[in-house]
C-alpha cells in the first residue's frame, strides 16, 4: 500500500517500493540504448539500503541507527546490458579484451563515470562496488556512493556521465531531477 504525503511517498511493503522505484514516469530510473547496449541508472533510496542491512523486523532505534548511517549519502546503481545479458557475457572479443574490461570494472569506474551539478560542479565519487556475476545475471551492476550535499540538491538537476567503456557508445549522460532525491520514498517497516 502506498501513503502519499507531502511529495513524500511511504510504502509499507518492499515489493511496493521497488515497483515505484522502478516505474520510470516516477524519477528514480532513467533508461537509454546506445549501440545496441542498454543502460538504467536508478537512484536508490536511503530506505532501500536500510532494509537491505535488516535481516528481521527490527527496531526503531536499530532502523533509525541505520537511517543515520546512509542518510549522509546518494546510491545510484547502473546496470549494462547487451541482449538482456551481462556485458562481458557478450561484449568481450578475446581473453585480452575480456581482461581489460573486467580491470575497468573493478578498478577504474571512478575515472569513467562523473556526477556534476547544471553549473559544472563536479560531484566526488566516494565509493563504487562492482559484484561479479559471472554471467548469472542479464545485466552488469555496479553502485555508485556520493556525498549528499544540501547545496547540489537545490539545484534542478545533476548529470549522471559513463565516458565510452570500450563499447563505442561514446559518452553516456543522464539527467537527474533532484526533487526526486530530496522527496524519496521511505519505508514504514512495519511488516
């Protein structure tokens, strides 16, 4: 069930969040397929994370404790994809290729991938975890963590940038509404 407030959205079921989440027309996800390479960015909410660390229902100092754990930072995860699989699956031309694709993954997304508010501001990336799959999933995700700073947010929007991975899509931008950010849904965590 969803509770709408103040341009607040309150779910009270994971499955619901996600589904809002992932509606496009929402804010939270942005899609586009460059040379036949598909990629989603999705912002994810701080409550999203919360509940990833909750094993069971917990209590509200535990969720709160969490909530201030994470509420000092944005998560944006970006999946990659070719014909619905990951792309080293598909992408790779030789064990060479392969090698140095994965090397970008692990270890040289933060010099590919940029933040930056509509006056050029560039964003820091503090973090990026990128788990393999091998081939297990029908896309590459990797999760960005930046700082949250009330001073970007008053801005419109952030751009998202992948500089070309080797996959001749050239650069990749995606515009990020920052109403969206600041009015995130939350989690009631009373199931």
């Amino acid at each position: 069930m969803l509770f709408l407030g103040c341009k607040e959205s309150s779910f009270d079921s994971l499955d619901d969040m996600h589904n809002y989440i992932n509606e496009e027309a929402n804010g939270y996800v942005y899609h586009k397929t460059v040379k036949g390479i598909d990629f989603t960015l999705m912002y994810k909410p701080i409550d999203l994370i919360v509940a990833q660390e909750l094993e069971d229902l917990n209590s509200e100092n535990e969720i709160d404790s969490l909530r201030n754990v994470y509420k000092d930072f944005l998560y944006f995860n970006l999946y990659m994809s070719k014909d619905n699989k990951e792309l080293l699956s598909v992408v790779a031309k030789n064990k060479s290729d392969f090698s140095a694709k994965v090397n970008t993954l692990v270890y040289n997304m933060n010099e590919n991938v940029n933040l930056f508010t509509k006056k050029k501001d560039t964003i820091e990336l503090i973090d990026f975890v990128y788990p393999r799959m091998y081939g297990m999933s029908n896309s590459t995700a990797i999760m960005f963590v930046y700082p949250r700073d009330e001073k970007h947010l008053s801005e419109e929007y952030l751009n998202f940038t992948i500089e070309d991975l080797g996959l001749n899509t050239g650069e990749v931008k995606f515009k990020i509404e920052t109403k969206n950010i600041k009015s995130e849904p939350k989690l009631s965590f009373k199931n």
